[in-house]
C-alpha cells in the first residue's frame, strides 16, 4: 500500500509538471480532475503515514522469543506456499491498481496536458473558409513566394491531399516549389489537421468536393504576393477560378474528389493531375471490390483498427503515449526508430506540426469514415465517379506513377492488377496500342492503372517529346505522333510521394508544369531533376572523341555542359547523373541499328539519322527541348 501510495504521488506530480506549462483558462479543467484524483491518493495514502509515524514515535516492544519446535518438511513446503500465494496476490493488485490507475487517470489527463501544450505551440498556418455547413475548414495560399518570377494570371493550383492523412501539410513540399511560381492552395479536409469534423455530412466524393467548392466561391480567398525586385508594396491578389479555372491535383484518394470536382463544375477547372490516382473501375467481374489505396491493403490502417482508436486510443490517450511510433510514424516508413531525428525530406520540421494533428480526438473517426462512406455501405461514394470516369473529361488529364509500394514492399512494375477483370496492361485498359514502339523505357504494373487514369480523359496528356505512336494514314515512327503518356518516377517515389526528398518533389512539380503548359504557360522554373533519355545521337555531334572517348570521360564532359547550360543560380540545388550510357563501340562500326529510328544498340555506332536532337524519337522533358531550339 505504501508503495501505491508513494507511485500514486509521484505520477500526481508529473501531471501536475505537464500542467505547469499550460495556461489558466486551458488548464482549468484539467488541473481542477487532478486535484479530485490526487486527494483520492493521500486519503488511501492518509492511514499509512500515520500508521508509520505511530511505529517510528513508538517502536513496538520486543517479546521475549520462546523456544519453538523445528518445523517437519510438510509444514516448511506449506508455509512457502502461503508466502508465495501472499506475494503474488499483493503483487498481482498492486500491478492491477497501477494499470487501472494509469489507464484511468494519469494516461487521459497527461494526454489532455499534451493536447493543450500542441495546441498552443503549433498554430494553424492558413485561414479558415466556410464550407456550407455552418463550419470552416483550414486553407493554406501562397503565391510567386521567388520575388525573380514575374507574376502572371495563370490557374491557381488546388492541391487534394491523400487518404488518412488529409492535411495541407501531406503536400508542403510540392506546395513550397510551385508557390515559387504561381497562386497554390492547400487545405485540411473535415476532420483532418485544424479543420473540424462534418457532424452529419458523409464523406462521399460529392460531399467533399462541394466543401471544398463552397470555399472557394463562398468566401473571399486572398493571397499575399511578395512584392517584386524593384518594388516596395506586396501584391495582395483574390484567388478565383477567373475564365481559366483551376488546376485540380489530387494524390492518390484525393484524385478522386479532384475527378469529382471538375465533373460537377467543369467550367472551374482547366486540367487534372492524377498522382497515383485510383481508379473507379472494378477489381473483380461483379464489381462489387474497387482497386483501394495500398495503406488499407496492408492492414496499417483498416475500419476496425480506427474504430477501436477512435473509440478507446484515442481519447483515453493511449495512442499518444505509447503507440505514436507504431501507429502513425509507421505510416511514413518502415524504421520508425529514426524518424525522430531524420522526418520526410519533403515535409522537414512541418512533420511534427502535421502528427501533432493526428493526436486530436477528430483524426481517427474522420480517418474511418472517409474510408466507409467511399468504399462500404450500401452505395459507396466511388461509385459517384464511375459514370463521370466513364464520360471523359473535357480538361487535359496528367498522371504520375510510383516506383515502389512502400506499403506492400514491391516494386510498381512487378505488380499485378485487373480493371474489370481484364489485366490492367492490355491494350484495352491501358491504350497503349504497342508497348514496345509506343513506351520503349517499359510500362507494367501500377503504371498500367495510371495509363487507365489518363485514359479517362478525352484529351488525355500526349507527350510531344515521344513522337512514336500509330496513327493511321501516317507514318508511324520518327514522324509527328506524340504519344499519350504518364509520368513514372525514377527517383523512389512511393505512396507518400509529396513528403520524399527533393528528387520525388520535383518529379510530382513537372506534372503541374506541363499542365500550366497545356493551357499556354510556360514555366523557366528548375526542375531538379527531370529525366530524359538521348537516342540516336551521332558520335561526332555528342562528343568531340567519337567512340575513341572514354565513357566516364564523357559523362564528365556531359555533365559540365548541362551544369553551364543551367548557370550558377542552380548549381547549388540541382543534381546530374548519368544513369546509363552512351553505348561503348569499337570506332569502325557504323551499321545502322534495325527497327527503332535513332536507338542506340549495344556495341554499336549509329550514323547520324537525326541532327535535330528535338525531333527524334524520344521522351524529351519541355525544359530541355526549349533549350536545345534556343540553341543550348
């Protein structure tokens, strides 16, 4: 008892520190329960004080000892018995009272201190927009935040975050580059980060995206622009739609309220890009199981985990206190024993401040409902989007895919899926009519189920860089057939693409810089890195040396020239490597390769068939051919 009584005391205590820096209005309440738990304690602990100072005051008297009967074996075992019996019951309600006591009083109320201490430290970064049902959720605009950039009308960009999270903060680092150089808009769906939870609304796709609508048309949005080299005043600009709309990002399950939102109002929305986006179609023939986010296939997040966390985790502090790394650390990567010191590159400090808000009592519910009202139930909400996939879009659609499942531990390419019950790679889902003319850098996999995704646009992206896909009536490669293309990353990219390093980042910002230039603007920002593959070069253009030159010598050389190209602005945050190539052959060869115009073939010299690096046959990013027909 003595000893419930003094770990009572202790862990009384340090609440009572947590409390010590909240403020007086905040911790009212709570100071006010650890006050009525804490008497509790000294009224157990009262009589053992007092029973220990009546024996240290009065020492009880020692009795002359008789002389007693040596015990037989029998009662020595008996008397152990009782001993161990004793002990374990003592012990056994003295683990139960300090469980009981944890569970019941110190875990909720030190939860409750952390609640407050997170609530105050970290502040809400944006403004707060109504959203049609009497609540507001939490925004954050910025814009041509690089005072080098002149500012332009172009569309503002609205970023849709990805399941589970659905905070602004899941998409910071994307934000950060783009608002470099236009107007973009992050927000906190109803229950995630600062906005509150919708009391009667399901989370449907419809649901949200007339959220989202009623805030960008409700409301007066504005957006502070640092003033320009030059001048003094800032720019404080409204963000609206204007004659061109928006350019709807969606990551993942935010692909499809950004679906949703061009469909019920078109004339917003100027282009669509899908990062990773999900499908509408369905996995099986009876269409009864959709194609869902991995996080719910691997089983770190499912309907009864949220509802046990929602119910019990949370609000009774557990979660805080002792499953944050395994529960929500774990969804960033497999070593949460490090995430401590090195958070997503792509994210950086904005980590801490983004899980704080998944400790609050509305991310566990709001996580299980978005994922019930979409996918179970009665009619589930992807199927809103269904007859609008199956429709087109009039907007230009873009997409990017993963490298590698983070959740399921696979690369994308190696995955297999089916639409309908038809293999997502055949040309009947995909549309991509030959696989080895039209895509020769490989497609398989996850990027199959994003080919289907642009596809559902009627004017899906055609790459104007890859000029190698059958037309009828035309000639087919070499000539002016761009090709309708996704992105695939090369850097890494996983499910939480947004928040990785700097290579993935830029890789999700090219997609939005080709948007913006499908609808006439044109964009100088520096795309660190962006991928493009040289075919058919002659080697007295590419390097002085032909095929004597070393190859390692030449990469050098190569490097330098686009490291000039690029100048010494970019030199400090732009790296180039050399992944492959150029092919290494004896001097004399000149045979020229079959079947592809330009591609190299191992061993061998091509001849110069193409001078005009532009117009051949290959996947070119915008930035480079811009430079090679300025002559760079």
């Amino acid at each position: 008892k003595c000893m419930v009584a003094v770990a009572g005391t202790v862990m009384g205590i340090t609440t009572l520190a947590s409390y010590a820096t909240l403020n007086i209005t905040d911790g009212l309440i709570a100071a006010l329960l650890w006050i009525l738990s804490t008497s509790f304690y000294l009224w157990v602990s009262y009589p053992l004080v007092v029973e220990l100072i009546r024996r240290i005051l009065h020492p009880p008297e020692q009795k002359r000892r008789r002389r007693r009967r040596t015990p037989s074996f029998g009662q020595r075992v008996s008397a152990l018995i009782r001993s161990i019996q004793t002990f374990l019951i003592q012990w056994g309600w003295l683990v139960l009272y300090m469980c009981i006591y944890g569970i019941l009083q110190y875990t909720p109320l030190q939860h409750a201190a952390n609640m407050v201490v997170l609530r105050d430290r970290y502040r809400p970064e944006g403004q707060f927009y109504s959203r049609g049902d009497g609540e507001s959720n939490h925004m954050v605009c910025k814009g041509f935040t690089d005072v080098t950039v002149p500012v332009d009308d172009r569309p503002v960009v609205i970023l849709e975050s990805m399941e589970v999270l659905g905070q602004a903060l899941a998409m910071k680092g994307v934000h950060d580059a783009l608002s470099r150089v236009g107007i973009v808009c992050a927000y906190d769906r109803a229950g995630f980060g600062w906005s509150p939870r919708s009391k009667n609304a399901s989370r449907t796709p419809n649901n949200v995206a007339t959220e989202l609508h009623a805030m960008l048309n409700d409301n007066e949005v504005w957006v502070n622009i640092p003033p320009r080299i030059g001048t003094v005043a800032p720019n404080r600009t409204r963000v609206v739609g204007g004659n061109l709309g928006y350019v709807m990002v969606g990551h993942s399950l935010g692909s499809i309220y950004a679906r949703r939102y061009a469909y019920l109002w078109p004339k917003e929305v100027s282009a669509l890009v899908m990062w990773d986006g999900v499908p509408s179609q369905s996995t099986s023939q009876a269409g009864a199981d959709k194609l869902q986010p991995t996080v719910f296939d691997s089983g770190k997040v499912s309907p009864f985990l949220m509802d046990v966390c929602s119910k019990y985790l949370e609000p009774m502090g557990i979660l805080d206190l002792f499953l944050k790394p395994q529960f929500i650390y774990g969804l960033f990567g497999a070593n949460t024993t490090n995430i401590t010191s090195a958070p997503p590159q792509g994210i950086g400090q904005g980590f801490w401040r983004m899980t704080s808000r998944m400790l609050f009592r509305d991310w566990c519910p709001a996580v299980m409902q978005e994922f019930a009202d979409m996918y179970q139930g009665g009619s589930p909400g992807i199927f809103q989007v269904v007859d609008a996939d199956l429709q087109g879009y009039k907007m230009p659609m873009f997409a990017w895919a993963r490298q590698r499942s983070m959740y399921m531990g696979t690369e994308s390419v190696e995955e297999n899926y089916q639409l309908e019950g038809v293999d997502a790679c055949s040309n009947t889902v995909s549309r991509i009519e030959n696989n080895v003319t039209d895509h020769p850098e490989g497609t398989g996999g996850w990027q199959c189920v994003q080919f289907a995704v642009v596809n559902y646009a009627l004017s899906p992206y055609k790459n104007p860089h890859k000029r190698t896909c059958k037309v009828v009536g035309q000639p087919q490669l070499g000539s002016n057939n761009p090709c309708t293309d996704i992105s695939r990353s090369i850097t890494g990219g996983t499910e939480i693409a947004p928040m990785q390093g700097p290579q993935v980042v830029a890789e999700l910002v090219d997609t939005v810089l080709d948007a913006w230039s499908a609808v006439g603007y044109s964009t100088t920002f520096p795309s660190n890195p962006f991928a493009f593959m040289i075919q058919g070069f002659s080697p007295g253009l590419c390097f002085t040396g032909g095929c004597t030159q070393p190859v390692a010598a030449w990469r050098t050389q190569f490097i330098a020239d686009v490291m000039a190209v690029l100048g010494p602005r970019h030199s400090s945050v732009v790296n180039i490597e050399v992944m492959l190539g150029p092919t290494p052959c004896p001097l004399t060869s000149t045979r020229t390769p079959a079947g592809v115009v330009g591609q190299l073939i191992g061993l061998d010299c091509p001849v110069a068939q193409c001078t005009d690096l532009v117009r051949c046959a290959s996947p070119w990013h915008p930035a480079v051919a811009r430079r090679s027909d300025e002559g760079g």
